[in-house]
C-alpha cells in the first residue's frame, strides 16, 4: 500500500480501545480548552458576521454554534466554531504541525458528533485521530511550506479535519482516501492574512472541509485516492521538491500520539505563540523591578529571526494587529503587568502610552540571515532604563508548553474566564465536569446544552 492508502486504513480502523490512557487524558485537557477559547471568541466581530451569515441560510439545524441558539448543517457550525476558536489566538500549538492542531478539530468531533448522535468515547476517538493526522503530516512536511508562506492551520488542518469526519461518518479505508483527496484541494490558508479576521478563518475553512470532504466521500464524490502519492502530491506542492519525508505521516502513527509526546502547549496569552517566551520575561521583569513605562530608555527582544515571519505587524493599531507584535507585547507588559483578554483590545492597542513605548521596542536575531526553524532557540529580553540600569530575562520554554504545563486546575479557571461573560456558573461547572468525564457520554447532547446561554 501507498502512503495514502496506509494513512486512510489506520484512520479507519483506530478505535477507543486502541488509545492510551495519557492519550484519552490530553485529547479532554484540549477539548476543554479549545471549547474554552471557543466561546470567548463569539463575541469578535468575526464570529458576529459569519453567525448572522449562517442564519441567513437556513439549514437543517442539526449542529450548534457554541454560545449561541444558533443551530445549522455540521459543515458550516464547523465553519463558524472553527473561526471563534481562532478568534483570539488564544488555542493550542504543537511542535510537529507547527500550528494549531485541536482548532480545525474540535469543530468538526462536535458538529458531527451532535448531528449524528456519536458517544463521547467516538468523539475523542475522532479528535485524537484528527490531531494525530496533523501531527504526522506535520511532521513529514518539515519547515518549508511555512517558508512557502502557507499557514499550517489552514492547509495542514484540513486533512486532520477530514480524518476526524471520516472516523464519525464511519468511512471505510477506501472512502477515507478519496476524502483525504478531496480536502487536500480544499486546503489553503497563506500567512499573508495574519493579523485580519482571515486568519481564524483559516481554521474555520480547514474545520468545514473536513466535514464536506468526508460527506461528499460518503455520497461517492470522487478525489485522487492517492494525493500524498506520486506526482503533484500534496507534500511536492506546498513544500517543494525534496523538502518532505512522506513516510514519516505512517511510520510512527499513534506511536507516541502527539498529544503525549511531544505534547500540546496552551497558551496563557491570547496572542501569537511565537513571542509567549519574550511575554513571560517582561512580565518577570515587571515584577522583579517595578518599573514604569516612562523609565524604559529601550527593550531589546533577542529572538530567532524566524519570528519575524510571523510577528509581521510592528506599529500595531488594531487588538487583531496586536497579537502579531512583539513591540506591541512588551510595551503592553510593561503597562499593565498582565496579557490577557483585554490587553488585545483595539482600546488598548491604540492606547497613546503603548503606542509610545512600541517605537523603543527593538530585535535582535542570533541567527540572522539564517534563522533556525527546526529548533526553538531562548528568548532573552533586555531593558535599558533612563537611570542607566540594565536588566534582563531568559525564557527558554514558555508557560503552557508540555514541559511546563497548566494544571488542571488551571486549565478550568482558563475555561471559566473564557466563558464568563456567556454562560452561568452553573453551565459552565456542568460542561468543565462533563468534559473530564467526555467518554462515558452517551451522546453530546447535555454537555451542547450547557455551552449556548
């Protein structure tokens, strides 16, 4: 068999029983705090749009948009979900996909896990299997299509997407393949858009391509049954000629799953992942020193220059602009002493102290001109201040990484700020629980009934 074939048959034919204990308990530490990060993202502009969008097409409602009364077909609950949950950036990463992995995912497990009555156990079998495509597709595409300018949620996202329908729709190895086919036309999503509401809805596309390319794959749509095969395959075309392993997407297949090793990090800051390390130094240094914006002579961020691939806005002035700023980030730190949620307001991006104290932000690269991809180097952040002190802070690995990671306590309070202006107490105590309990559900429907108002 080819590697399309092998990937499609392994899809197939996981099931629960075949998931490690460690594997069921990080697929319900993401759920949670994808679903979380989720319902804080409904009341961003774009979630507004694309929800008054959805309304307008009057499908079957069969699948809940989170935090709404909102029901519609899976594929565009998928779209809408999967747009909220990136909103904020506030959603998982992992090393190998070099993205996102539980936001293309999670929508598409609830939509379809709803709409078609799937067990708690089937849905987390679905969402590790999901994730774990992402993981190993990731992994085998190595650094380059990021390069290329793609962005790993969006195109990446879409066979997990399709991969976790597959499961819930019960397609067969061959049905399967040609839903793989099927999404890897659909992928797209370019870095370009970072910063604009485009860029969640990179994963909200990714989530309802999934679900259409397993529907249609079910109803005999046809597709290539061997797109990561041969000629113009999916690898050659996003990362280049002789910049891919293919094998590596089957030879360690659940062998560890991603999500135990090596792991998922949350995020504690609502913003690109790629400057978590400069946030948690700034904020040491706020906190050691005590000092003000108004004594900051410069801050100097020595970092990978990859970053500047990703952290592209640096005169922000938008809070969307702001979660791709490194200038941005610290200033914010240093004002307020805290990231969260209202740090990547529009109010504040724009507030004149901020927008003063970015123009003293500046980089360092120690791999300049040939910025380490496959590597991630220390964040160190150094704070010149006008009475002549220098002081400074190394980060190595960032708050929330699975060498660090949140409890789960503290995955819970996240969940609950997340959701606290939307839900009640109750609610959300009855979704946190339900969650932690995911496989023995019988079906989605009270834990869907506890996460809309």
């Amino acid at each position: 068999m080819n590697i399309t074939e092998r990937l499609a048959h392994v899809i197939a034919e996981t099931t629960y029983d075949d998931l490690p204990a460690e594997a069921i308990e990080q697929g319900k530490r993401a759920l949670l705090d994808t679903i979380g990060v989720t319902l804080a993202g409904y009341g961003e502009e774009s979630a507004q749009i694309l929800t008054a969008w959805v309304a307008e097409h009057e499908a079957k409602p069969v699948a809940t948009v989170l935090g709404s009364a909102t029901g519609t077909s899976p594929a565009l609950a998928a779209l809408v979900n999967g747009t909220m949950g990136h909103a904020l950036d506030f959603d998982d990463v992992t090393f190998h996909m070099r993205g996102h992995p539980s936001v293309p995912i999670a929508p598409v497990v609830l939509a379809l896990g709803e709409a078609t009555g799937a067990s708690g156990a089937e849905v987390l079998t679905a969402f590790l299997v999901g994730v774990e495509v992402e993981a190993k597709v990731g992994k085998a595409m190595t650094a380059a299509h990021i390069r290329h300018g793609w962005h790993p949620t969006a195109i990446i996202g879409s066979l997990g997407a399709a991969a976790a329908a597959a499961k819930l729709l019960h397609l067969n190895g061959a049905q399967t393949q040609v839903a793989l086919g099927i999404a890897a036309s659909k992928a797209a999503g370019l870095r370009k858009n970072f910063g604009t509401m485009t860029k969640p809805l990179h994963a909200g596309e990714a989530a309802r391509s999934g679900v259409e390319a397993a529907q249609w794959a079910q109803r005999s749509f046809t597709a290539d049954a061997n797109v990561l095969d041969g000629r113009f395959n999916y690898f050659q075309v996003f990362a280049g000629d002789h910049e891919f392993d293919a094998e590596a997407v089957v030879q360690d297949f659940g062998a560890p799953y991603e999500v135990v090793s090596p792991g998922i990090g949350v995020k504690p800051y609502p913003a690109c992942r790629q400057m978590h390390r400069s946030i948690d130094a700034m904020l040491e240094l706020v906190q050691t020193h005590g000092f003000t914006a108004e004594e900051v002579k410069e801050i100097v961020c020595e970092t990978s220059e990859r970053a500047l691939s990703f952290l592209v806005h640096h005169r922000p002035q938008t809070g969307l602009e702001g979660k791709f700023s490194m200038e941005y980030a610290m200033a914010a730190s240093v004002l307020h002493g805290k990231m969260g949620l209202t740090q990547f307001s529009d109010a504040s991006v724009r507030d004149p102290r901020a927008q003063d104290l970015v123009q003293r932000v500046r980089y360092e690269h120690p791999d300049a001109g040939q910025p380490e991809w496959d590597m991630t180097l220390p964040d160190i952040v150094r704070v010149e201040l006008r009475d002549g002190r220098q002081i400074s802070q190394r980060v190595d690995i960032p708050k929330g990484d699975p060498m660090l990671p949140l409890s789960w306590d503290e995955l819970v309070a996240k969940f609950h700020d997340c959701a606290l202006s939307l839900l009640p107490e109750e609610k959300r105590t009855a979704a946190v629980q339900q969650i932690a309990d995911l496989e023995t559900l019988v079906n989605l429907k009270p834990l869907m009934a506890n996460l809309i108002p």
